[in-house]
C-alpha cells in the first residue's frame, strides 16, 4: 500500500510539487477588513435638503419681490410729485413781489432766492446786454421743426428809485434765441467795443495842428445849447424767481473762461458778470412779445409747472411693475407646484 501511494506521488513531484502546496492567505490582510467604497459615504444631516430647497424657493421668489418694491417706490414718488406740483402753483397764484419797491433793509430776505422760489416778480431797469451769458445749446420746436438755440441770461440794472437808493441788480432769463441771433449779437457788441476804442482814440488827440488853430481862432464863440436826448423807457420784467439748475452726469461742466455755458449755476454765472453770488435769477414769463422782434422767447408759466415724469407717468409705472411681478411670482409658485408632483 505504502509503495503504491509512492509511485503516485513521484512524478508529480518532479513537474511541479508546488501544486500540491495550496496557497493559503496570509494573517496579516485576512484580519483586514476591505476599504469603504465612495458610495458607503457619510449620509448628509437631516434637513439639509430641506434647506437647499428653501434657498431655491426665495430665489425664485426674489424677482417678484423686487418688481413690486419698485411699483411700491412709483406709487411713493407719485405722491412727492402731486405735492410738489401743488406747491409751485400755490406760489404762482400769490401776489408779485415789486422789486423797485424793497427797501435796501429787506434785502436780506429779498436775496434768499431759496425762499423765494416760483414766486412772481416784477422789476424795472435796464438790460446790460454787454454781459449777456448763453446757455445751450437748447432746442425747441418751431411750426412742427426742432431747432438748436441757446437761452439768454442778462443782468437787468435797476435804477434808482425816488429816495435814491439803489437796488442790486439781477440775473433775467430773457427767453429762447435761435443760434444765428446769438452769433449776430456777439458780433454787434464787438462792432460796439471797437467803435467806442475808436472814439476813444479821437479824444486823446490833442489837436494842436495849424489847420485846427487857424479854425478854432476865426470862428467866433456861439452860446452853448444844450440838448436832452429822449430817456429811454426802463424795461418791466414780469418773471419767476428761480434756483440753479440740476444738471445730469451726460451734460459737461461749464467753462466761463471760454463763455461755454451749458447749464444753469447761478453763483457761478453771477461771478462771471461781476455780482454777488446771492443774486436773484428770474425767468421771464412776459407774453407780451413784439412780432417784429419775437426773439428771445420767454418761457410760457405751465412749463414752470411740467415735470419731465407728472404723476399719471408714475401711474403707469407703478400698472407696469405690479403687472410684471404677478407674472414672475405666478411662473415662480408653477415652477415649485411642478417639482412637487415630480417627487
């Protein structure tokens, strides 16, 4: 038995005993247990998803609550402009203000144009058309065509009134010029200038050539006559008093120093004219206009009145934003109530 179980074995022995040799696992791994995999990972905490899913809500939700914030703001805005509105017309319809009769005492409260404001008043004096500042370019609309012109600010020089105190003088805006007429009146004044140096000239003269001592002693001496001109008539303004201008971020600055004027600061134009920063600025609203001479134009009172966005502007607004935050809230709430029925 025991040499035929040897037979057996030999020749296994020979090709390969290692065969018989099992392999066994080793101690050391065995004990191991297997690494996790990606998908045994540490579950979220309750309610995270939960949450996640309240931060999509108000997202959602977040273009409606603006849009109706700004139909809320239109509606607020509205009423500041209805109020406003109200405030300039009541100061409309009270009694001018005669500037030819405050007294030089009440010109403390006279020059607080602030106060003043969108009240009417009356003034008599002449225009010092030398220090004429134009500001533009403005357009307006004449017989259905827009045309570009500049409006006229001219310091206006009371004269002196009965007791012979004299009034300080103030800033007109005389109305509307095309530009042909601003450039006709530059070149007017500078025709003036060079006549005056001219005259000027003449005078320094002095006269001592033969021909003029021949003349001055074979005529004889007439008795002096003097001859009045005719006074010119003050002109009336019949105006508003108003503030400075609140220019937009797109308008330039203005450079007096090259006379480009393109909006209305009244400190600064009233330095340029030699006055007081404090002097008052009047927009004329005389409608007594000559059609021989129409140019400048001033300006009608309801447009004192007009806003650039009146109220029925901000109710339509308002229509406009409460509309469109329905529509995005509806769109909202369907996109949720669709999520819903998926899960």
């Amino acid at each position: 038995m025991a040499a035929a179980l040897s037979k057996l074995l030999r020749p296994r022995l020979r090709g390969g005993g290692h065969r018989l040799l099992p392999s066994r696992p080793s101690t050391s791994h065995a004990s191991q247990p297997p690494p996790p995999s990606p998908s045994a990972a540490t579950p979220p905490p309750p309610g995270a998803g939960k949450e996640a899913g309240a931060w999509s809500k108000l997202f959602l939700f977040a273009p409606g609550a603006i849009t109706f914030g700004l139909g809320t703001w239109q509606l607020f805005r509205r009423q500041e402009k209805i109020e406003m509105l109200d405030y300039r017309t009541r100061r409309l319809e009270m009694e001018p203000i005669a500037w030819n009769q405050i007294a030089p005492s009440d010109l403390s409260v006279g020059g607080d144009s602030a106060a003043l404001e969108f009240r009417k008043i009356v003034s008599e004096g002449d225009f010092d058309e030398e220090k004429s500042v134009f500001v533009g370019p403005r357009s307006r609309s004449i017989s259905g065509v827009t045309e570009n012109g500049y409006y006229v600010v001219t310091p206006l020089v009371p004269r002196p009134t009965e007791n012979g105190s004299l009034l300080p003088p103030i800033l007109v805006n005389r109305g509307w010029v095309p530009r042909g007429w601003r450039d006709k009146n530059v070149q007017d004044h500078q025709g003036v200038g060079e006549v005056a140096e001219i005259k000027e000239a003449e005078n320094k003269t002095d006269g001592q050539g033969p021909w003029w001592k021949f003349w001055s002693n074979s005529k004889e001496p007439e008795p002096s006559c003097e001859i009045k001109k005719p006074v010119k008539p003050p002109v009336r303004v019949i105006g508003v008093i108003r503030g400075s201008e609140k220019p937009s971020i797109f308008v330039p600055a203005n450079e007096p120093s090259v006379g480009q004027w393109f909006y209305v600061d009244v400190p600064m134009i009233s330095h340029a004219c030699g006055l007081p920063e404090n002097t008052i600025y009047v927009e004329d609203i005389n409608e007594d206009v000559s059609p021989t001479n129409p140019y400048p134009i001033p300006k009608d009172v309801n447009t004192l009145i007009h806003h650039s966005v009146m109220p029925h502007d901000h109710l339509k607004y308002t229509v406009t934003w409460y509309t469109l935050s329905a529509a995005v809230t509806f769109m909202a709430a369907k996109r949720i109530k669709a999520k819903k029925v998926k899960l």
